[in-house]
C-alpha cells in the first residue's frame, strides 16, 4: 500500500527531469520544453524518486498550467490536487493574473479549482503563441483559464 504520508512536494531539480519526463511519456502527455521550466517544475517525491509533478510557463502577468502528472500506482490519493494546488500559488507568487490550460479529458477535474472554459480565441499574447498552446496539444484540446487575485 502507498503510503502518501511518505510523499514530498518541493521545487524540481535537474535530476528529476528524467522522470517527470518517463511520467509525462506514460501519460501521453507533451514532453518538449520541459527542461525550460525546472524553476516553477514542481515535483511529488517518495523514497524512490518522482511520482507526480506539475509546472507552469511564465509569460508575464499570463501563465500556462501544464505536466501535470502522477503515475499511475499513486493516483486517487490527493497528489494531484496538491501539486495543482501548490503551482497556482507558484503562479500566484510569480505575478500570473490570468493561468491557463489546456486539456482532451481533465475540464471536470480542473473545475474545482475554479478554472472556466474559454474559447481558444479569447486566449491573447504569448499563451497562445507558446509551443504547448500552438502545436504540442491538439486544437481539439479544451482551454481553460483561472483568473488569480493579488
């Protein structure tokens, strides 16, 4: 049984980018640029490395919520909600007024945590011109914004 109580959440470091990655591959998830957001990467940790992570791409007063990920033996347990949890404050922190995502099959989940669905042209500057935004995920994948408050 998994014990969650083991579990660490914390900033990524250079060698958890391997297996952020391996989870992200198992997920079918975008992998590119991932090594470009180790600074607001966070990871769930337990005895035998990474287990969950979630990162956000800064772009001024505009983020975007993505990698967000746990493998598979681990989920169900909160890890998730936490990492979520934990990257809005990142964004939060880092002055994001408006966090974005984008997603085939998590809308459900994502409303919890107060995130609304917009249409793709509603999504201006450099979002919608990032890589996960222009071609990493299809154009059937459905945006979601959060408006965060100071």
């Amino acid at each position: 049984m998994r014990d969650v109580r083991n579990i660490k959440y914390r900033k990524a470091a250079a060698e958890d980018l391997p297996r952020a990655h391996i989870l992200l591959e198992e997920a079918q998830l975008p992998t590119e640029g991932l090594g470009g957001i180790v600074d607001t990467l966070l990871v769930a940790v337990d005895d035998d490395g990474v287990v969950g992570a979630a990162g956000i791409e800064l772009y001024g007063s505009q983020g975007l919520l993505r990698s967000v990920v746990v493998h598979v033996d681990w989920r169900g347990l909160g890890i998730g909600e936490r990492l979520v949890e934990e990257a809005i404050g990142v964004a939060r922190k880092s002055g994001v007024r408006e966090l974005y995502l984008l997603t085939e099959d998590a809308a459900d989940y994502f409303e919890r945590y107060q995130f609304r669905s917009v249409a793709r042209d509603e999504v201006a500057g450099p979002v919608r011109a990032s890589a996960e935004f222009s071609y990493l995920c299809p154009s059937t994948a459905e945006v979601m914004v959060r408006e965060l408050a100071d």
